[in-house]
C-alpha cells in the first residue's frame, strides 16, 4: 500500500527550505533521465528544454539520456539508484513515478518513495475519439449508445496500463458503461486501428489524433480537461458532461529521494524560468498540444498524489496488469 506519510514528510521538509538555495547548481552538466525513446512526445520535450537550459543554468549541459522500456520502469529504477546530488534528474511520467507499482508485480523500486517531486512542467490533454461510422457526435450521444449495447463497442489503447487506456476505463467508470479494449504496441498502431474501423472509438492524446481527426478520419467527442483545448476550437470538454471530470498525460522534473530541500528548489526555478520562455510554450503547444504548469515542488507531490489516487481504484478494480 502507498504510504502518504512520505511524501508528506518531504514536502514538510521543502517548504522548511530557505526560499533561494545558495548553491551553485548546476557547476558541470546534468544528466536528464528520458523514461521512452527519441522522437516521442516525452522526448520533444525533454530536447525542447534542455536547448534552453544553459541561458539559466550557468551556461551548462543538459545531457538527454533515453533509457525505454517496461512503461518508463527502467529509467525510474535506474533514476532511483542515482546519488540525490542533482548531477542525475528525470523527465517523469505517470507509469515511472506513480503508478507503476500497481501496474507491475516486479517492479523493483516503489515510485511513491523512490524519487524527490521537483516541478511540474507540461500537461497533455487527452481526446475522446470514434471512427466516422459512429453516429454519436457527443459524449452524452456516447453514452447513450453504448449503454444500449453493453460490450458491444471496442476501443483501442497503446497498450495494457497505458494513459491511453487508463483515460478510457476512467471514462467507462464514470458513465456507467462497458466496451471492449483491444491494446496495441503503440499509439500509432492504436490510431491506425481505430481509422481503419478495427475499433470504434479510442483516448489518445490530443497531439496523437490530432492529424487524423483534421483529415476527417476520425471524429473528436471530447477534451479530457476541463475548457478543451485551443488546438481543437469547439470540441467540448468531457467535464460539460461528466462534471469534474480532469485527466491529462504529465511530465515534470523528478530526482531520487533523499535531496537537500535548497538544492530542490533552485532546480525548481531553473526549470521553471525555462517553461516559462513564451518560445518554450509555443513549442509545447504546436508540438503536443501541450500546456505549461509549473509550480512549487509542493504543488508537484500534491499533483502525483491525486494521480496516484485517481488510478488505484480504477486499476484494482479493471486487474490492469502491464505485464
């Protein structure tokens, strides 16, 4: 079971921190930890920051380094075995950093304990989306069509415990209703299944649909979060029908447990000085879709926490396993 208490602690210990650390971070290149392979969104990311980095951070390096595999679980082991000097960070993802312990019976770290919440920099939302033979045209329309045929819808996913695939079951649980997942290797594989009608309908990122839903093939329904987004002018956000509803993919800047609290928060506001560029977030947003956060390391550990509660019930209850 995840143990609030440590978490809480290391919060309690960042906001005892002076408000600027007198450090010298960074004095020698960083190592930036990439929990999936080049040319991925996360990836966009990372490289997107680290070519500002040196224009706050003493004209140093930010050294991207992809480590993939098992859902971002070999780069949060390899992260979490590191010195908690700041000289080794990682771009974090929802699998690596929160839930990857229910998802994984192996996993060799816990990523509740294992790693020091520094700055939430992105949000990227996500899309409800159907094959054009689908007549519905909104979520209610959806909801209204698949409660009349139980099981009788698909949906596609990147994979078992993907954002992807956690996104839909979320929304299956809070409407009431049942279809039948199909995961893919990939985002793109579970695209190209939902355009050529092997599904009816599918939950990927904004920025992973957005190509085909412009070419009309495939419809957007829906925004995760709460306004939608401006990529998708006039597509409602699932919370017009579903109130509260709010889920997004996530990144920000993680270390291994155990960091001076000063040293944390002179992290936190180089990265944040960086995500705050407008050019910073004119990339994020025409690449992905993305939208910056940002925030107090407090703020971050308060966020992995809902995420963390928000996928435990939904987990247990489905018997996601990603193995």
């Amino acid at each position: 079971m995840f143990k609030r208490r440590h978490l809480i602690a290391a919060s309690g210990a960042l906001l005892a921190a002076p408000a600027v650390a007198q450090s010298p971070w960074p004095d020698r290149p960083i190592r930036l930890i990439v929990p999936f392979g080049a040319g991925g969104a996360i990836d966009t990311l990372s490289r997107t920051v680290a070519a500002r980095f040196g224009e706050h951070a003493n004209g140093q390096t930010l050294v991207v380094e992809n480590r993939p595999g098992a859902g971002g679980t070999i780069a949060g082991a390899f992260t979490a075995q590191q010195r908690p000097d700041g000289l080794t960070l990682m771009m974090s993802d929802v699998g690596a950093n929160a839930i990857g312990r229910l998802l994984y019976n192996s996993l060799p770290y816990d990523p509740m304990t294992a790693f020091t919440p520094i700055i939430h920099l992105v949000n990227l939302p996500g899309v409800l989306m159907a094959h054009p033979s689908v007549t519905a045209t909104t979520a209610q329309e959806v909801i209204t069509a698949a409660a009349a045929r139980p099981d009788g819808f698909t949906f596609s996913s990147a994979g078992n415990g993907n954002g992807s695939h956690l996104f839909m079951e979320l929304f299956l649980k809070r409407a009431g209703l049942k279809m039948v997942h199909v995961p893919y290797r990939s985002g793109a594989e579970m695209v190209t299944a939902l355009i050529r009608g092997d599904a009816q309908f599918g939950f990927p990122t904004v920025s992973s649909g957005l190509n085909m839903i412009r070419e009309g093939r495939a419809k957007a329904i829906a925004i995760s979060t709460p306004g939608g987004t401006p990529a998708l002018p006039g597509i409602p956000a699932l919370s017009d029908t579903l109130p509260g509803f709010n889920t997004a993919v996530w990144h920000g800047i993680m270390g291994p447990a155990g960091m001076d609290g000063g040293l944390v928060l002179r992290i936190n506001e180089v990265f944040g000085r960086i995500a705050a560029m407008p050019e910073v977030k004119e990339q994020v947003f025409r690449a992905q879709a993305g939208t910056i956060v940002g925030g107090t390391p407090e703020d971050f550990a308060a966020h992995i926490r809902r995420e963390y509660d928000t996928w435990l019930p939904i987990i247990r209850e489905g018997n996601i396993r990603a193995e």
